[in-house]
C-alpha cells in the first residue's frame, strides 16, 4: 500500500527521535539509519485526509491551512503529510488527484514563470526529515527518485526545499535544484509515457546555483556548496522550471502528472515501485471496452476521458476494469490529431478523435488605459480588461476564455507603443500597448526637516516617479521599484542639501537629485553629566572624560553632541575654584554654557599690591635707608676681599 509521510507529534512525549522510528510508517530508517520516504506516493485513502473535490468550484482544495497546527492523522493517529501549501506567486496552476487518487495532475492556467505546488512536511520543525550527503560519518538521504508524465514542452523540472539550515523553514532561492539530466545522463523530456529520474538532490542543488547564491566566498574561483542538509520541513515543485521566460516551461495548457517523489539513500529510490507501476509492469493484455463520453474537440479543449473502460488482463490471469490510462495528449493543440492513444504499462489502446481548428481571434474589449510602466510586465504581461473571441472553423465561437489563458509576444521592456500578439494554440491577435518608465523624478523635503546628526532616509522624503509619457505615480504606488542613496549633512543649522541618488539596475536608470532642506537650530547648550575628574592640582590639564555635552532644541529635546563638535577652556595654574567654560563648535552656532571644577592648594591673599617690574635697585627702608640685610651682605662681601689680597701678599713675601 502506498505511503504519505507522517511525522509523529505530541506535546506530551519527550522523547520524539525514538517515536518517529517506533511509530511512524511514513518517515523510516534503514539499516544504516537513512532516512526514507515515500511521502509523495499518493493514494485514495490517505488523500481523502488532507484533500477533497469541489462540485461547485469544479476544482482540488486542501482541507488543512498552513500553520493551523491540524496535521491530518491517519487512522493510528500519527500525523501525516504532505498537505498543499499555497503561495500566492506560485499559484498560476491548477491540481488535482487523478487516476483514482494514485497520481498527481498539476496543469498551468495563465502565462507565469514561477507555476509551483508545496507540500508540508513538518509543520511543527519536530520530526522533520534528516536529509544531506550519504558520505560522512552520518550517512543521510541525498537521493531522490521521481516518476513523472510531462505533457508540456518543458525540459526542465525544478525543487526547492525549506528546512533550518537555509533560514529557518523559509524558501529561498538558494535551495532551487534543477533537474535536467539525471545521475545516469538520462535527459528530462516531454513525454506521454511514464518516465523515472534518479539524481542526488544535492549535487543538481549545488549545480544549478542560481546567482552564486550557493558559493561559500567572495572569491570567483571557489567551488559552490549546496544546502541539502537538515531537517526538511517543506518540499517545493516547479514543474515547468523555475524562472523560465523563453516561453518552453509554463504556459498556459502545460501539464504534467507524477506518479511519485520518493527520498532516501541510492538503494532505497533505485528499487522504490509504486502500486501503479507494479500494476503497470504486470500487465498481458489491455482491451478497449468503451470509448469516452467526448470525442470531439476544440483546439485548446483537454483531453476527457469520462467514460472510458479499459478492461486489463493481468499475467496471473486476474483483470481489472479501469477508467483512465495515460494518454499520448493531455490539451489538443492540432487539428492533425486524429486518435488518441492510451497505454498501460507495455499494452496500448486507440480511440478515434475530431478536432476543430481556429478561424481567427478578436480583441472584443480592452483596458480603459493600456499604458503600463516597464516594470509591471517583467513577469507577465497585465491582461486585466482585456478580452478575446476565438472563432473557429466551424462558424462557433468562445468569448468566455480567460485573457490569462493567451500567451503574449512583444516588446515590453523599452518605451513607446508597442505591438503585442496574443497567440492561442498558433493563432494570434494583435493589439497596441504604451510601455513607459521613468525619466524624472520629483522629490519634496520632509516638512519638520532634521536636527543635529538625525540620519537621512529616502522614507522621509516624497517620491514621485515621472514617466517619459508625463505620468507622475508616487514611489508608493508604482511597480517601478529603485534604491535610494541619502547624502546630508545634518550638522550645520540652516538650510542644507540633500542629494538622493535612484538606481534601477534592470532597466538602466539612475537619477540624482539636489533637495534643499532646513536643519533645525538648537536654543541652547548644556552639560547633563560632568566630567568624571573635577578636582585638580595646581598645573594639571582639564580632562574631559565621562563630560557629556547635549544640544537642547525648543521643544525640550536634547541630542548628545560629539566630543569634536564642542571645545572647552579653563586656567587651572593656582588654587581655586574654576568655571569651565564649554561652547559649541559648530559652524554659526554660538551657544555656550559653563560648568565648575576645583584645584586643590591654599590660596594666598598679598596684603599690598605686588611690584611685578623689573628693577636693580636695592630694597629699601620705610625711611629711605638700605635694609640692614644689603648692609650686612656687602660687610661681608667686603671683608671677603680684602681677606684675599692679604693671602697675596704673605705669598709673595715668602718668595
């Protein structure tokens, strides 16, 4: 019986490892404790969990919503997976569970480049799959086995994956894997038949390595890394390739049908069969009992085959009834299709077929406005108000076909009016659009303007883009997206200049802009915390360490002012207190205020005013006299002399 992943969760058991391999049937180990699965092997019962049919809608619908901690159980009560997850930029498809409920139908419905489906795996990142390279010492689940239909003309067929180690259970682009060549050089293909693809999910991540988002440096020469590895939460599918703008991935019509996507070590998916393929494989003879219900067709209609009953004789003798099969079409595209072929493993059956071509296609209504910015039509082109009629060849005609539904040619990246087709199955209608992008901008100043070192943000400012055409959008509105550089200087009160410079590297564009704007003056200064040293010693040099100098604007609001924007004088050569006084630096702005500190030592009063002119006169008495110290000293000095020419003369004498 086929499987969906399960992953076992309950709040009260601690011990989730051991539980996942005790109980879990959808999630396994091997011998050598790979991990293995078989999640995305579909059948009945365990689709009837997650997913239902709509009679209204006519359409597939997941039952669960992402993060409602709601995990179907199967009947044991184990939590199991997968279950859809829709993203809104994927969602240019349709699904459906097909053959009855053994396979997966994803068909593109309108002109995209990212058509994709998720599965959740582990919602809760509890139990998530360990998955990585089989070398090392911890081997892991790197290999992966797909066995696909591919009605479209897609050569490629894209995964992604989410887990920890890329940013925490987030899709990101680094995890894209493309797969186009298997590991045995079997080239992915269109094809009506069953085919099967075995490859290392982590060397196709590794090699597609979308935008060097995979290498581990800077360094142009160093080899990229992939990030299959962890615990897998989420599994992506683009089924025509991700990012496919040449027009053979995604286009409205392509189809694909998987039979399943099983992951484990090489052994596991090389010998992986599904129900369907054993079935398939065990088949002797294949009859067709009756045809369709519909046998003729539009071009552009899909295949139905409600109605049809295959009778199927097995080898062991045993037959079945079956209503589908698969099919060499999937969306009638050519009137040359006459039959239809059906085949079930090696047997094949026909059935007649009619198809009416296209006579000509009309543009019944338009869009009031056709002017789009560049920008709007990157991804596809906006078909909202537009509306065709395709007349056939037999005198019927269809207005009730959705714009999507056409594939659009044209110029949509220069300027100017351009010619668009749009095409429907090799017939085609052409239409007038204007494609403009921006020249110009217009830029107004935020009204409150900026103070002393405020940081300038393009958010601050009014944007509005000027198209070549003269339509103005403001930034907020427009598709047309830019990065902004900001350059003011916010220092200096008065009027100053901000130059904004805009940068749209996919189409080429960079503008600058000069805006003046006002820079608020502050009323005063003050000190809020004083320095850490206020007490000195006669001699020593002001320190302003732990001084914190703050602007004050009208308002009351203060802004911390660096160190360079202030200066600060102070005499601290003798005792005393001192007044420090600190004043702003900044150009044109004379604010100041002061702050005291002390310098220790006794402070001398003079009782008269101090001579400080230079003088060779002797001090003298209050009478006029010299004091008696000078007389004393030249006495002195005196006695010294004549001491000395006496000692002059007694040596001469003994001469």
């Amino acid at each position: 019986m086929k499987k969906l992943l399960s992953v076992f969760l309950t709040v009260l058991v601690v011990f989730a490892a051991v539980t996942v391999i005790a109980s879990a049937a959808y999630i396994q180990k091997d011998a050598d404790g790979v991990y293995q699965t078989n999640f995305l092997d579909f059948t009945k019962d365990t689709n009837e969990l997650w997913a239902s049919y709509d009679e209204s809608t006519g359409k597939w619908k997941c039952d669960i919503t992402f993060n409602s901690y709601s995990q179907p159980e199967d009947a044991e009560g184990n939590l199991i997976g997968p279950y859809v997850r829709d993203y809104t930029s994927f969602s240019a498809r349709s699904w459906s569970l097909i053959e009855d409920g053994e396979v997966l139908h994803l068909e593109c419905t309108a002109s995209s480049v990212y058509p994709g489906i998720s599965f959740i795996i582990d919602e809760y990142h509890t139990n998530a799959m360990v998955v990585g390279p089989a070398s090392g010492s911890t081997p892991k689940a790197e290999y992966v086995k797909i066995r696909v239909r591919n009605h479209s003309t897609a050569d490629q067929i894209t995964f992604a994956f989410c887990h920890g180690s890329t940013n925490q259970y987030k899709f990101m682009e680094k995890s894209l894997s493309e797969l186009t060549v298997d590991m045995n050089g079997k080239r992915y293909a269109s094809s009506g038949e069953w085919q099967t693809y075995i490859f290392s999910m982590a060397t196709i991540n590794q090699e597609t390595n979308y935008g060097d988002l995979l290498y581990d440096s800077e360094d142009e020469e160093a080899v990229p890394t992939h990030c299959w590895n962890g615990g897998i939460s989420e599994f992506l599918i683009f089924p025509f390739g991700y990012n496919v703008t040449d027009g053979t991935g995604a286009y409205p019509g392509a189809a694909i049908d998987i039979d399943y996507i099983v992951i484990g070590s090489l052994d596991y998916v090389t010998n992986y069969k599904s129900a369907l393929e054993v079935k398939e494989e065990s088949i002797s003879k294949l009859e067709l009992v009756k045809n369709p219900t519909k046998t003729s067709y539009y071009i552009g209609e899909a295949l139905d085959l409600d109605g049809l009953e295959l009778k199927a004789t097995y080898k062991d003798g045993s037959t079945e009834t079956l209503t589908t099969a698969s099919a060499n079409v999937s969306t009638f595209s050519s009137v040359d299709a006459k039959e239809v072929t059906l085949s079930f493993g090696s047997e094949r059956v026909t059935f007649p077929v009619s198809v009416t071509g296209i006579q000509n296609i009309e543009v019944v209504a338009e869009p009031e406005s056709k002017v789009y910015e560049a920008a709007e039509l990157e991804d596809a082109f906006v078909t909202d108000g537009f509306k065709f009629k395709v007349n056939f060849t037999d005198g019927t005609s269809n207005e009730d076909l959705p714009a999507t539904i056409f594939r659009y040619t044209g110029d949509f990246v220069t300027p100017g009016t351009k010619t668009i087709a749009a095409n429907y199955f090799g017939s085609s209608v052409d239409f007038e659009i204007e494609v403009m992008n921006v020249t110009d901008l217009e830029i107004t100043a935020p009204a409150d303007g900026y103070r002393y070192k405020e940081a300038a943000a393009i958010e601050d400012f009014g944007v509005t883009l000027v198209f070549g055409n003269g339509e103005k959008i403001a930034s907020g509105d427009a598709t047309t997206e830019f990065e902004y550089t900001v350059t003011l200087d916010t220092k200096v009160p008065g009027e100053a200049i901000a130059t904004i410079v805009a940068t749209n590297s996919t189409y080429d564009i960079t503008i600058t802009k000069e805006v003046p704007v006002t820079i608020e003056a502050p009323v005063e200064i003050v000190v809020t915390d004083m320095p850490t040293k206020v007490i000195y010693q006669p001699g020593d040099e002001f320190n302003p360490e732990g001084m914190t100098v703050k602007l004050v604007y009208a308002d009351g609001k203060q802004i911390k002012m660096d160190a360079t924007d202030y200066t600060y004088r102070v005499d601290l050569s003798e005792p005393g207190e001192k007044r420090v006084s600190v004043r702003s630096a900044i150009e044109g702005l004379d604010l100041r205020t002061n702050i005291d500190v002390t310098v220790e030592g006794e402070v001398v009063t003079p009782t008269t005013p101090s001579n400080t002119t230079n003088t060779t006169t002797a001090p003298k008495t209050s009478d006029g006299s010299a004091t008696p110290i000078i007389i004393v000293v030249i006495a002195v000095v005196a006695v010294a002399a004549i001491a000395v020419v006496v000692l002059v003369i007694i040596k001469k004498k003994k001469k």
